[in-house]
C-alpha cells in the first residue's frame, strides 16, 4: 500500500486483497451515496454526516500503512487528519484479469426493472445503488426493484448500465428477448421477434446514452444535450494535455457527432 497526501486529494494505492478487507469495506458501504466508481478505483466524497466514521477510517489506515512500512504511525496519522476535508481516492496498484459477474435484468413494464444477480456482490450493488438509490423501490442483498416511471429516471438508468468495468469486475447484463420492447415501449413499430432490429434498437437505446438523453427525448432535448457535451469534450480545449488525453477527448467528441446525426432524423 501507498498513500500519496496532495492538496486536493488522499491517494490510496493498493492491492484489491486490502480493498476487500473489512475496516475497508465498512468505511466504503457507509459512503455509498457520495462515492464515484472509477475504471480500477473509488473517488470518495466527505459527509459532514460520516466525519466520525471518516475518522476513525483514518486512524485505521494510518496503522496499517505504519505498520506494512515500519515508522511511526502517530507522525502521519497526524499528517493524515490534516487532510480530512479532502476527497480519498482508493486506486488498484494493478490491472488484474477482472472477474466476470452477470447482472440479470428484467422488466415488469416500461415503468418498472428487476435487477438481479446471481450471488451477493456488494461492489456491483454499491455501484449500482450509488447510480440508481433515488429510484429503488425495494431491494436485498443481490437484487433491487427501480421505478423508471420518468424520462430522468430511464436516463439515469441507461448511464448506469453503459458503465461495465467496477474495480475488479466486469459486468455483463444479460436480458429477454422482451425486455427492450417493454422497457422501451416508444418503438412500438418495430418488431422485437426480429434479432436484426433488436440489435438496431439497442443500438439506438446507446446512442442515447452517448448523448445523456432519455430513450425517446425530443429534437430539441437532443440538440441541446449535444451543443453542451460537445464544447465539454471538444479536443482543441485541451490541445496541450497529454496525448492520451486528447485522444480521449476526440474519441467522445466523434462518438457525440455519430450519435447526434444518427438520432436527429429519427427522433
């Protein structure tokens, strides 16, 4: 383990063995509301609510970090309680073969989604309640019942799902050839029987995501969406950052256009 003190942040680099411990896991289940998963790591926000908890996280982290590298743990826990206003970055100090875990989704109707997996899982469930909390109905330790009754909520719901890789894991959804035409049921006209067109609408449904747009969303909810987001990620506004920045920012800047000309027509 690792912990870098910026201005800005507490960067914690680490092994998903000590992620998965359970003065971790306890710290990370608590904060699920303010927390942003990342590729291979976690962006924790402070909760005036949690300070004691963020405290004692601390204090425990400093140990163990004292204790993995043999100095003194008061100095830097010290060191370390001075930052406590800073968000904490859990990062995985390795890319490990992610472990595959299947999300079953089924939907009741086009208001109401059963998601589902197959044994408890709580980094998946921690990033989907922290994408999805504000709409779940009900829920266990291995499934939940979302309310996408709204055109924010499906929205909501589409970006949550467009994001597969959680830290370690690899998420595959896996859905019934009726899902679609329930869900989505503003595509009456096409026949979902047909594999061919399924695949169109899917299609469809992640050029929507592409742009934050609701399935369905007006001409005019597209175009405004696609003014903002393409003077967000225009490649010219970071022309001097690294190159591997810049062609991030060209790729969704292309990815944007694609999904703009693609639905304007058929919106």
């Amino acid at each position: 383990m690792d912990i870098v003190l910026r201005n800005n942040l507490i960067l914690i680099t680490t092994s998903f063995e000590t992620l998965n411990s359970e003065w971790m896991r306890e710290f990370l289940n608590k904060h699920t509301r303010g927390m942003l998963f990342l590729e291979k790591s976690v962006l924790v926000f402070r909760n005036e609510t949690l300070q004691e908890v963020r405290e004692n996280f601390i204090r425990k982290l400093s140990e163990h970090h004292a204790k993995t590298h043999d100095f003194n743990h008061e100095f830097f826990l010290r060191s370390m309680l001075k930052f406590g206003t800073q968000p904490i970055k859990i990062e995985l100090n390795k890319l490990e073969e992610p472990e595959v875990v299947q999300v079953h989704l089924y939907a009741y109707d086009k208001n109401t989604v059963l998601i589902s997996l197959d044994s408890p899982n709580e980094w998946v469930t921690n990033y989907l309640r922290s994408q999805l909390e504000v709409y779940v109905e009900r829920g266990t330790d291995i499934s939940m019942v979302i309310d996408v009754s709204d055109y924010k909520a499906k929205a909501r719901f589409d970006r949550a799902l467009n994001k597969r890789h959680i830290l370690h894991y690899q998420i595959q959804y896996t859905y019934d050839n009726h899902f679609m035409s329930k869900l989505y049921s503003d595509f009456a006209s096409y026949s979902f029987g047909n594999l061919a067109q399924e695949c169109e609408l899917d299609e469809k449904k992640q050029f929507y995501t592409i742009l934050e747009c609701p399935v369905g969303a007006s001409q005019d909810a597209l175009k405004k969406s696609y003014k903002k987001l393409t003077k967000v990620y225009h490649p010219d506004k970071i022309i001097h950052e690294a190159p591997h920045m810049v062609q991030h920012y060209t790729q969704k800047f292309q990815l944007l256009r694609e999904a703009y000309e693609a639905l304007r027509v058929v919106s």
